[in-house]
C-alpha cells in the first residue's frame, strides 16, 4: 500500500480494504485493521529516488490484522469519556 514521500501516521485506526474492484458477486473484500504505530512499524522506504514509502502487503495480510473486534465498540470510549469528564 503506498504511502507516499512523507506519511503521516495520524488517527486511531487505520483499516485497509483490498480486493475491492476484483471481487466476484459471492465475495467480499478483505479487511485489516492496524494502529498508526503497527503501520509504522510495517512502512517501508523504496531504495531509489524518489524514496517513497509503502506498506508491504505481506505485512499488513496477517490474520491478526483481520479482527474487527481490535476496535471495540465506539460507543465505550464516548460513555467512559463522558462519565470522567462528568457529563453523566
């Protein structure tokens, strides 16, 4: 997966959908879900000029990548932050 000359690691998640334009009409595409550091531990620098950077498939198609249930329910974290903050 390319990530340009100057990824930025941002955000919570990062989910990955590949297969999408090559899927027959019983399949589905496949999911990974990784945080900005599994991403960045994964990147990868092209050795010639420009030196872009990229993930590499076969680190991010792991299994482990494929579990939804990392994220957890959304709903949680507003509820627990909204308790801590005293809004309830």
């Amino acid at each position: 997966m390319p990530l340009g000359l100057r990824p930025h690691f941002l955000g919570d998640w990062w989910i990955i959908v590949t297969n999408v334009g090559n899927i027959a009409e019983n399949e589905n595409p496949e999911c990974f879900v990784l945080t900005p550091g599994e991403v960045k531990r994964g990147t990868v620098q092209d050795e010639g000029a420009p030196q872009a950077f990229w993930l590499p498939w076969d680190y991010y198609s792991k299994e482990r990548f494929k579990d939804w249930d990392r994220i957890g329910r959304g709903d949680a974290a507003v509820r627990n932050s909204v308790r801590v903050s005293g809004g309830e």
